[in-house]
C-alpha cells in the first residue's frame, strides 16, 4: 500500500512516476516513503528553475512537498529529514523562493538541530 504522502506527490507530480517506478523496483516493492522523498529531492534538484518551462514543474513539486509538511503527521521525517536535508545549501537557497511556511518552519527547526 502507498502512504497517502507518496500518493500525494504522484497525484501531483505525474513527471515523478519514472523515478518512483525505479525505486519500486530497485526496492522489490514498497521502496517507503522516506526513500521516496530524498528521491524526490533529486529529482527537484536536476530541473533547471531558470527555464521557463521546468520553473512550473519545480513549483508543483514544493507545493506538493508544502502539502505534505502542512498536513502530514511524518512531514518532519519526510520533508525535513528526506527532503530538505538530502538538498545542499546552494539547492536550498536556489529553491527558497518556492518553499512554503511550513516547509520553511521545518528547514528551521533542522538547521536548529
């Protein structure tokens, strides 16, 4: 069974279904959410946000990631700790500008400790 938080960001970022399908695979299932969310974090990374047309798919991608730290009950886990933490400080701040609130109150309380 997928977590509601992977459903969450195939519903909302069709373009990651070859990566996760890759995953899946590679793991002889469920590879879990948090590997979902690192992976996701990769791919975020390789989109050029410069370009006209990926800074549309970039932005799904953190709203998507926003959804799952407002809403979810693991978003310090995955968000924090998969996502944000799997991101250089030179991706972090290239992606500032498209985090959300609650995305940024977590990179916060990382950087904290």
């Amino acid at each position: 069974m997928i977590a509601v938080e992977v459903a969450t960001i195939l519903e909302c970022v069709p373009e990651f279904a070859d990566r996760f399908l890759d995953l899946v695979e590679a793991a002889d299932g469920d590879p879990g959410a948090p590997a979902v969310f690192v992976e996701l974090a990769d791919f975020v990374v390789t989109l050029d946000s410069r370009r006209p047309e990926r800074a549309g798919l970039v932005a799904r991608c953190l709203a998507c990631v926003e959804r799952v730290a407002r809403c979810s009950d693991q978003a310090l886990e995955l968000v924090g700790w998969s996502f944000l933490d799997g991101l250089c400080p030179e991706d972090l701040e290239r992606l500032h500008p498209w985090l959300g609130p609650s995305t940024l109150a977590l990179a916060a309380q990382i950087e904290e400790g």
